[in-house]
C-alpha cells in the first residue's frame, strides 16, 4: 500500500496472506468463507498445484509472529470464468472464526458500487518508501465510474465490465505490487463488503492512474455455486 | 391520498425562522398542506410539520429569503411554485426573484411611488404577491413578467425570464433538469435506476444531488454537456445534443484573490502550480491535450493559463507546460482561512466512536446513520448552511468529515441528499475504553458468525426492524404503551395504523424510520417522546470486525 497508515491489528480480520510454501509472501487475499479464500487469477501463475502454495490468517505482520497466526494449505485452486483476474482458493482445513479471522460479507449480484463511494484496500505489498513496511497498511479512496476511469487521460479504454477502478485522482495513495488478490471494501449498513479483487494498475499511486480491482458483485453466482459445487 | 404534498419540495431535518408564522395541531402532515393553502392574511410559502408531535407550522418565508436551521424530527414543506426561477407559459404565477428587465435596468418595488406612479400594487392585488421589486405579471401580460424601472425614462419593461419548460443548458448543463432522453446519435437513453442492458455506478438513490430521473440526459461527472446510458447493448454512453440557453447564465460573485471551499469561484491570476511549474494556457492542446477548453466549459472562467477548478476538483489547478507533469493543483490562497482545512487528511491513530456530545470527535466517518453521504463542510450545495471551517476553526470541518461544530448531542453532518439537510453519523459512544487509549486486548474466543440477530435485544442500522423488549428512553424514563393514549395522546403511530411495524406492548420500535433507531412515547407529561438506547449487532457476522478498522482516508 502506497500512502495510507499502518491499521490497527487485526481490524481486517478476514486479510490472508497468500505465501509460497516455503512461508515468502507475495499475495493477499480474502476469506469469504471459513474454508475459502477469494485472491487474484494472477497471483496463482507461478504453479498450478495447491501444495506450492499456503495461507496464513490472524496475522499483522508479514513476519507473522503472532499468536493468533492460523497456518493453512491449500486442497484446490479454482481459477475464475473467463480468464478473469479472480480465483477461489480451498483450504485443506477450516480456519477457525474468531475475532482476528472473520470472513467479509459478499455483496449482491451485479451490484454496482455507486460512484464516489469510500472503501478500503489492505495489503503487506511494496510501500514505495511511505512506511509500515512489513506491517498490514491501508488506504481509503473513492470508486470511480468506469466511465470516466476509460477516459483518454486516465486508462483509456482499459477497464472491462467486470472490473472496477478506485483511487484519487491526485494519486499518491494506491494498492501496489505484493497486494494483489487482496480486499477492496466498502462499508455499507454497519459492515464491510468485499467489492473488489486486487488486479492491475499503471505504476502505483500516479495522478489520474486508479488501481483497478475485479468487480466481486460480478462473480457472486461463481463463487456460490463453486463453494457449493466443491 | 398523498397528493397534498405534490406541489411541495420536503427537506427532512429542516426548520426555518419566519415571522410571519403560525402554530396549529394537525393529524397528518396533509392537514398541515391544507393549513398553509388556506392561510389568507398572509401568502403561505411553506410549513414545518413535526410528525411525532403533530405539530404544524405555516410561514411565510421559504429557503430563498431565510436561513434554514437544523431541528430533529421536523420536516420543511416549501411551495415549489415559490422556488421557481422560470416561468410556465406568459409567467403568471412567477413567484420568483429576478428583479432586472430584459435590458438590465433595476426593477421599482411594487410599493414604491417613485420614479413611476404603479397601476399595480401590492394593496390591490393582493394575490399576485407583488413583493420587494421582483418580475411579476399581474395582469396577464403576453410578454411574460415585467416590472416598472428605476430608469425615469422606461416606466415599465418585460423581464425575460427563461422558460421552465424550455430545453436548453448554461454552461455545462451541471443544473440540466430538462426531459431530453435520446442522445446527439440517436441513441435512447437508459434509466438511471436501471442496470439494463449497462450496470453503471451512477445509482439515483445514492447520488440524490445529481438529479438522476428517469432516462434524462444529465452530466453527474463533470462533462462537457449531458449525456446518457444507452438501451442499445452496444454503445455504453453518449452525448446529449441540448441547445445552449440564450438567457443569462447563472450570476457568481467572483474571488479574484482567494478561493473558498474548493475554489470553484475563483477567478484571480495566479498562473503556477504547487510545485512552481508555468500553467498551460486552457485554449490550448499543447503541451498536453485535453477538453478543459474554454468552449467546453463556457462559465468556468477558463482564461489565459490562470488557474482554476472547473469540474469538482479538490482544489484551483491547471495543465503544466511541463512535459512530465500533466496538471498539478495550484497554492491559491484560502479565504480567511490560512490552516487548509481541506488539506488530505493525515492518517491518525483514532477509535472511530465519541465521547460524550462528540465535540471532540476527530475520526473519519463520512456516512450519516441511514447511510447517505456526507456533503463537505465547506460546500454550500445540496445544502446552504453557516457551519464553515471558517466560522468553526477549532472543530476542525475537514472534508466531509462528521463532526460536532455546535454542541449537538452527536456528531452529524449535512447530506449529500437534496431533501434530508443533516443527519447523525453512524457513530456510536465510546464504551468502556481503558485509560491511556490503548485498544483493549482481545481474546481469541471462537466466535461463529450467525446471519442476523434478529431475536436478539440489538439493533441493525436504523433498528426499523427491532423487535426486542428494551421499553426505557435514554434518560430512563418508562415507555408508554403503543395502543394508550394517556398521558400522551397521539394517533400517528398505533398498532392499527401500522400493524407491521411490532408497536407491541410499550416496546421501543421505530416505525416511521427514523435515522436515529428506536423510540416510544413517554410516560412522562413533559416529554411526549424519546429515543431508546438499543446496542448494535455489529460484530457478530460476516464484515463487522471486533476491532474497528481505522479507516484512513488519502495520501
């Protein structure tokens, strides 16, 4: 997270980091689900197979030290339809809900965040010298309508349907390299919901560059039906 | 039947000071309606109606001539007929406040004798409101609303005031209300409530100052005209083709050396960004293309390279001459206020909840309790009001912060919503918090999240559907029975008028929605009613974290 603060622990409690299996970490991502976490298609590129990977919860340090950390493998991986940047990960076992894991809510099908709504992204990725290096950071910035997100001097045409931009125009504050897969959310009636997906962006934290996030409400009935299905 | 109020505007949360006012006990807020369009001594302009206490009050004043004050639970009704700045075919009944004829001369007040004798005047017709000196036709003229001059050469001329039904922009069409729905293409347009055949973020109900109705052409966004969804599948967007107004556009009183706010009036000659870079002249495409031109934004006092704030941006700013530095805000000066209080906010180790009244409220809430946006303290639209960074420097009203600048019981703010002027954030009170501000340690308890608690005795959101037993108001005092009429009476709310709403025994319930949740009668004489203090059920499922996230907010 570029720009943005160091969060209080354990106040996203439903933020995974996504780890090889040697423990390094490279992704976030987010459990909607005791057994399933929700990440990006991209961050799972490096191997196909479950075992190269594996999830850690309850934790707010990528040192992950804490004793609340939860340790979990991984039983599948499902890539989203498509070739959307959205992915479903299985854990080999149910993490264990307590208030420093909490899975988030889902929104509804097809909802679209109303523009200039504030939400949230989390993530342990590059800081680009913003500090809280190596502790969960995050930021808070509105969504921009994929109208004028495609404008010319934004992304141009860039932004497809299931996707979804947000960030300030100014830029200094944005989502970067090490927290894709992770949340965007945005509160509504006394919770958060997961929105957003961690996905692409030109640099991180440039003016008139939003970081753009795999719209979730577009992929509801997938993850519903594959939780179900698996 | 609900059609009383149609040719009203209602603006919740509102109250008006008016002397010429008058008190009356009514069952309904229809009753009210029909109060003020019976008052003949004077001409009724509006009503206040407090629904819990049944309480009607018809004025003579409006928005447009008197301060509107905040007041809990009480709803404005004002004549829309009063509000209109435009005229329905030849302007008889224009009610509005232009006051120049069509060449600019100063309109005479009606009741002046000077410099011309009137055939017209207020004491004889006294239904054709001929106020202060503003455009009336009292006499059915087909050239629309005139008035006599104060040029002794001209006794009287024709206003020119614009048509309410002609379809035409000023500036950008940002205040487009117009029934224009097919695009410069011939593309029809998309209703903005719908998701079919585009999803789009543009929902009406949470931007309600954009105006989104219907299919119309609008420009929420800061474009250079009004535009659309389309129903066809295959294009997103388009333009709407709406002539331009060839009445005067809306007048401002410019700031030539500091800006107000986001500095959108601003018009001085500061030609250099923050950073000390030279501003692009705006008539030009080089070094960087774009359609800030001055034609695309007619009103927005785009000239030479000076800078300025043309589509909602936080600040004055303009395109560099700097190949690598595309725009960059400008360091104009802030008017009477040399801290910035819209500088980004610096992220602040806070909990996000109140102590006592919330004066020192510091958190970054920016939602009111039923979930409309907050309009940013230093904006005067949807809501004009005098609680400005300025007037309160120690309240510190950043952005659109919640805040409590005036003693309120709870922070609050104005809404982004056109007829709700403020609301109570979604906040609650502090409980228990240890000394010296540490967050308090949590176990590891499993906790396993259940979908709702509905049968719990808490509230979600407003607590419209809490069904619990709490049955005493915040000061303690005992509930009275929804069905008894002693000591209060009242027949607004009873289990017969609305049997879905639980009024059960004398249970806190909250039927007509109020934002801040449950309430009841009073078994006490001196209070009619009075909220109850019902805990939320946050933090017993999915999206509601037992620590309260931060939520920092910017760079």
């Amino acid at each position: 997270i570029v720009g943005g603060c160091v969060s209080k622990a354990h106040s996203w409690p439903w933020q995974i980091s996504l780890r090889t299996s040697s423990g390094i970490h490279f992704c976030g991502g987010t459990l909607v689900h005791p057994q399933w976490v929700v990440t990006a298609a991209h961050c799972l590129e490096r191997s196909k197979r479950p075992s190269a990977y594996k999830v850690l919860l309850g934790v707010h340090t990528e040192r992950a030290n804490e004793a609340s950390k939860q340790d979990r493998n991984l039983e599948k991986l499902i890539l989203g339809p498509n070739g959307a940047d959205i992915a479903l990960l299985k854990l080999q076992t149910p993490a264990i809900m307590n208030d420093k894991v909490l899975p988030v809510c889902l929104p509804e099908k097809d909802f679209v965040v109303p523009s200039g709504t504030e939400c949230y992204v989390t993530g342990w990725g590059e800081t680009q010298g913003t500090g809280g290096e190596g502790i969960l950071k995050e930021t808070g910035f509105p969504v921009i309508e994929n109208k004028i997100c495609n404008r010319p001097s934004y992304l141009n045409g860039r932004v497809k349907d299931h996707e979804m931009c947000a960030g300030n125009i100014e830029g200094g504050t944005d989502s970067c390299q090490g927290d894709s897969g992770g949340p965007l959310v945005c509160h509504s009636q006394n919770r958060y919901i997961l929105q957003g997906v961690t996905s692409w962006g030109l640099g991180c934290a440039n003016a008139m560059k939003p970081g753009v996030y795999a719209r979730v409400s577009k992929f509801v009935d997938w993850i519903d039906t594959t939780i179900k299905a698996n | 039947s609900g059609n009383e109020t149609d040719s009203y505007t209602k603006t919740e949360g509102a109250w008006i000071l008016s002397l010429q006012k008058t008190q009356y006990s009514v069952n309904t807020v229809a009753e009210c309606a029909a109060k003020c369009d019976a008052e003949t001594i004077w001409t009724c302009r509006s009503f206040l109606y407090i629904e819990k206490d049944q309480d009607c009050w018809t004025a003579a004043a409006n928005s447009k001539t008197e301060m509107i004050l905040r007041r809990s639970s009480a709803a404005l009704y004002e004549k829309k007929v009063y509000l209109q700045e435009c005229v329905n075919g030849i302007g008889t009944d224009y009610r509005g406040t232009k006051s120049k004829s069509k060449t600019g001369k100063i309109c005479q007040r009606w009741d002046a004798k000077y410099p011309h004798r009137p055939n017209f005047t207020p004491s004889e017709h006294p239904r054709a409101d001929l106020e202060s000196n503003f455009c009336r036709n009292p006499d059915a003229d087909s050239g629309g609303p005139w008035c006599y001059t104060t040029d002794s050469n001209t006794r009287w001329e024709n206003c020119d005031v614009p048509s309410c039904t002609e379809e035409c922009i000023h500036c950008s069409g940002e205040n487009y209300r117009g029934k224009i729905s097919t695009t410069e293409n011939a593309y029809t347009c998309q209703r903005w409530d719908s998701q079919k055949p585009h999803n789009h973020g543009y929902n009406p109900s949470a931007l309600p100052e954009k105006y989104l109705e219907e299919n119309y052409c609008r420009n929420p966004d800061g474009d250079p005209k009004p535009w659309c969804f389309t129903t066809s599948p295959s294009k997103r967007w388009d333009f709407c083709s709406i002539p331009r107004c060839t009445s005067e556009p809306p007048t401002i009183v410019p700031e030539l050396s500091c800006a107000t706010g986001e500095g959108e009036l601003y018009r001085g000659t500061i030609s250099v960004t923050e950073s000390g870079k030279q501003c692009q002249s705006w008539s030009v495409q080089t070094p960087w293309k774009h359609n800030r031109s001055p034609d695309n934004y007619p009103c927005k006092g785009l000239d030479s390279n000076y800078c300025r704030n043309p589509d909602n941006e936080r600040m004055p700013w303009c395109y560099t001459t700097n190949t690598e530095t595309r725009w960059e805000y400008c360091k104009v000066p802030s008017c009477g206020d040399a801290a910035g209080p819209d500088e980004p906010v610096i992220p602040v180790e806070e909990e996000d909840c109140y102590e006592g009244d919330g004066t020192s409220y510091r958190g970054v809430t920016t939602e009111s309790i039923s979930g409309k946006r907050c309009q940013r303290w230093s904006a005067m639209t949807p809501h004009s009001h005098k609680k400005t960074p300025q007037a309160f420097p120690q309240a510190d009203l950043r952005r659109n912060l919640c805040r409590n600048p005036d003693g309120d019981r709870a922070p609050w703010c104005y809404t982004t919503d056109p007829s709700v002027r403020w609301e109570y954030c979604n906040l609650e009170k502090c409980v228990n918090k240890p000394s010296g501000g540490a967050t308090p340690t949590q176990s590891s308890n499993p906790l396993v999240p259940t979908p709702d608690s509905a049968q719990k005795d808490c509230k979600t959101g407003k607590g419209d559907t809490y069904r619990g037993v709490t049955s005493i108001t915040v000061l303690g005092v005992t509930c009275q029975a929804w069905r008894a009429q002693s000591p209060q009476q009242h027949n607004s709310f009873t289990p017969q008028t609305h049997p879905t709403k639980g009024l059960e025994g004398n249970s806190c319930r909250n039927p007509d929605g109020d934002v801040n949740g449950p309430w009841c009668y009073t078994t006490d004489r001196n209070k009619k009613w009075d909220y109850c203090q019902i805990p939320d059920c946050a933090g017993m499922s999915c999206g509601t974290p037992v620590t309260k996230p931060k939520r920092c907010f910017g760079r």
